[in-house]
C-alpha cells in the first residue's frame, strides 16, 4: 500500500460518460513519471455507459488510484469533490478525454518547487494539429517567472485548468473553489488563481495532449450551439471585471480585454442564437458588460465593420433594435463575371507588398494573386506548440472549412499576437472578403499568388 504522506503531487480526474476514452487515457496516468508517488483521484460523475468500471478496474490495480462515485452535478462539483480528498503539496486536474505526456506532470512540479511558485502554466498541443490561444505567445523561447501578471496581459486568456500545476496550500488560502451547474468553471478557477499567486512559473514544454472529439460532442466543440453558453459566459465576463476591479486599474484592464475578446464571437452570433435561448432576458446585462468595457479596448477585438457596429449597439443599450434590424454584412455588389479579377478588400492592419492583391472566380474555386504583410511592415508567422511554423504549413494545415459558420478557414495576423483562423467570406451579392485578424510576427510577405480554395458554403 502506498503512504499517503509520500504523495507528492495529485492528479483529479472528472468523469462522465467516457469510456470509449478512458483506455487510452488511463495507460497514459499509469505512464507518468513518478506515478507511484501521484494521488489519483478519479470521480465518476454518474455515467452511464460503463465508465465507473473502467475505473474501478483501474483504482483496483494501483492502490494510489482511488475513485468517488457521485450523482451526475457537473464537472465543478466533480473537481470540487476531488479537491477535499487531496493529500499532496500540488494538485493538477486532467479530463479523461485527453493524453498525459509522461513527463508533463513531474516537469511542473519540479518547476513549482524551484521557486516555490503558487502556478505552473505549462505548453500544451492540439490534437489534431490546429491553432490554439492569445497565450501561445508567450511559449517558444524558454521557461519564465511571472510575478507581474499585467507584464504578461495576453497570460488570462489561459484559463484552462489541465496545462496547470496548483500549489494545495495556495489554494486553500484563497479558498478556490469551482463554481457548480454552469460551464467554464475553468476560467472561474483558473483567471483568478493566476490574478492571486505570487509567481507563476510558464514551463515551455507541452505536458498534455487535448483531444477533440471526432464526433463534435465536447463542450467547445458545441460552444455557440449551446443556449445556456451565452448567459453562462456573460455571468463569468461580469465576474472577472467585478474582480478586476478589486485588483487595482491595471488588473482591470486585463478583465476588460479577456471578456471583450470572450464575448465577441456570442455578440456575433446572437442574430442567429440558438432558437430556445431568451435573447431579450440577456440583453440588459450584455448591455452592462460592453458598459464596463472602454472604447479602446473594444476596438482592439474589432475584424470588420460589423463587430463595430455590435459592439457600439451593446455599449448603447440599442442591441436589441440592431438585432431587429440589422445592416448588411457587407455592400451587396453583383457577382463578379466569371475569371474577372477585383481588388481584395484587406483589414486596415495588413497592408500590400506591390500592387493591390485580387481575387477571382474560377468555377467554385476562388483564386488569390499579390502579397501582404501586417501594415507596421513585419510579417507572418505562428506558435503552435512551442515551435515556429512556417507559413505554407499554416495554410495548408488550417483549411478546414468545418470548422467555421461563414467562410473557408485560411489565416489571420496582426502585430504581436497568435495566430487564430481567417476566413474567406462571400456575401450573398457576391463580394469577397479577406479577414486576417491575429498572429506572431516573423519576418516575410506571404505570397497569394497561385492560392485557391474551394468557395465558402451558403451560411445558413
């Protein structure tokens, strides 16, 4: 039997319904450096399709597994409950899911103990491959220590909880706690606890592989699918500028920028919301989140004129006779004649490199030609996962016209960020544009010339 007082790190797993995941998983726990001195705490949040036994098989061969059984209350109180059972000096969370990375755990607690820091926040990858937070910006050139968070403003947007190290003593001190029966209880835990700790260790090493779901059942997959994510995430944007607030002008700011950045793909979705979602019962307090958030804030969220134009509605309180009647996307022009090239609108951040870059029509494909760059005259580039990648593979890794409601996933840029995904957008007129917000600069034009894709669906 293991002695509880050799634990030197706990690992909470939330379960529910996963049992075509656990396998994997669990041999990846069973892998992890260290294993033998790790509390596995596994909760079994009432599944239903086999999942409690996969775990009890497991708690049955190692004797530091345990596992808790409760009534299905949401993975917080699942966390929740895991926390009371701790008996290590640092805790980490991990959903099942997902893949540990062998070392991943025992790299962040030896981080945690070199400084004694309160978080570690460690590198992650997506599988499959694809672009993944404001964040990533700070990963790529080495471990750092973070004892100004305002020095590191883009570090908010990391509010998961599985990339991270908590010191136990830290956490009781600040009485952290998951909030229950909602969703992004990670941010609930995470943006505060990384607002509170003395220092914060960023190990530059992915500990952890995030998994999305092939069939599109995870929570971020359904993100803006999901009525009661609108309020949810309003509640949580609230929460942080109130918290904000208690921690001085410059923390503030911080909590504006993470809930004007959160909140803007649901502002933008809302004239097509879920249709059981009570749009009129959210929006006075839509109305007092975009209140509380500055103009130059705001502005620095903004892709095109419709974001604006929402944006300015919410902070007037005249969001809801913008929703009535709203401007058209874009100026509706007739459809370009077949192989007739146009000029390409760009975001006013990117700027041409020669001659204007144009588009055309080429049976369903849309053909591209010129060069462009962000317009204080750096270039492209990406982190993802800790590495540079170059351009060509950004293009053809991030085509993936699934995974957006309006147009063919391509790339977006601007000075001093990470990279998210751009789109190709055709409105119903017939006129293209290029949205090429966010990304890390590297030196190099990106060349258009000879790029086609397929053309965007039909939005629905």
């Amino acid at each position: 039997m293991t002695d509880p007082s050799s634990y030197d790190v706990a690992l909470i797993v939330p379960c529910f319904d996963v049992a075509g995941y656990l396998p994997r998983f669990l041999a990846s726990v069973a892998a992890l450096d260290g294993f033998d001195r790790t509390q596995v705490i596994l909760v079994d949040d009432g599944s239903t399709d086999g999942t409690r036994d996969l775990l009890a098989a497991f708690a049955d061969r190692h004797p530091q597994a345990e596992l808790i059984t409760q009534p299905n209350a949401g993975p917080g109180a699942a966390r929740n409950r895991g926390l009371r059972e701790v008996r290590a000096a640092h805790v980490a969370f991990a959903d099942a899911d997902d893949v540990m990375v062998p070392d991943g755990l025992s790299a962040m607690l030896a981080s945690a103990r070199g400084n004694d820091a309160d978080v570690v926040v460690a590198d992650f990858t997506n599988v499959p491959l694809r672009p993944y937070g404001r964040w990533k910006r700070y990963f790529g050139d080495g471990d750092r220590c973070v004892e100004d968070i305002t020095a590191y403003p883009d570090l908010v947007f990391s509010a998961s909880v599985w990339n991270k190290l908590f010191s136990v003593p830290f956490l009781r001190r600040t009485r952290a706690a998951f909030p229950e029966g909602v969703l992004f209880e990670d941010a609930w835990f995470s943006i505060p606890a990384l607002l509170s700790a003395r220092r914060v260790n960023l190990l530059d090493r992915p500990v952890y592989l995030y998994r999305q779901r092939g069939d599109g059942s995870s929570i971020m997959d359904s993100l803006r699918n999901n009525a009661g994510n609108y309020r949810d995430h309003l509640d949580l944007d609230l929460h942080l500028l109130d918290l904000g607030t208690r921690h001085g002008p410059e923390v503030r700011r911080l909590m504006e920028r993470y809930a004007a950045f959160t909140y803007l793909g649901f502002l933008r979705r809302l004239p097509a919301a879920p249709p059981e979602l009570d749009v009129a019962a959210l929006l006075p307090d839509v109305g007092r989140l975009y209140g509380g958030i500055r103009d130059d804030v705001l502005r620095e969220f903004v892709t095109g004129r419709r974001d604006a134009e929402l944006q300015a509605a919410a902070k007037s309180g005249r969001l809801g006779d913008w929703l009535a009647d709203p401007w058209p996307l874009l100026p509706e022009g007739g459809r370009p004649a077949d192989r007739a090239w146009r000029e390409l609108p760009l975001n006013p951040a990117v700027a041409a490199h020669g001659d204007p870059p144009r588009y055309r029509l080429n049976g369903d494909r849309v053909e591209l030609t010129g060069s462009v760059a962000p317009a204080d005259g750096g270039g492209f580039g990406s982190r993802w996962t800790s590495s540079t990648t170059p351009v060509s593979a950004v293009l053809d890794t991030a085509v993936s016209p699934a995974r957006t409601h309006r147009g063919v996933a391509l790339l977006q840029t601007l000075p001093a960020s990470t990279v998210n995904v751009a789109t190709l957008q055709i409105s119903e007129g017939g006129v293209l544009a290029l949205s090429l917000p966010r990304m890390e600069v590297l030196p190099g034009w990106v060349d258009l010339s000879a790029m086609t894709w397929p053309l965007p669906e039909p939005a629905p």
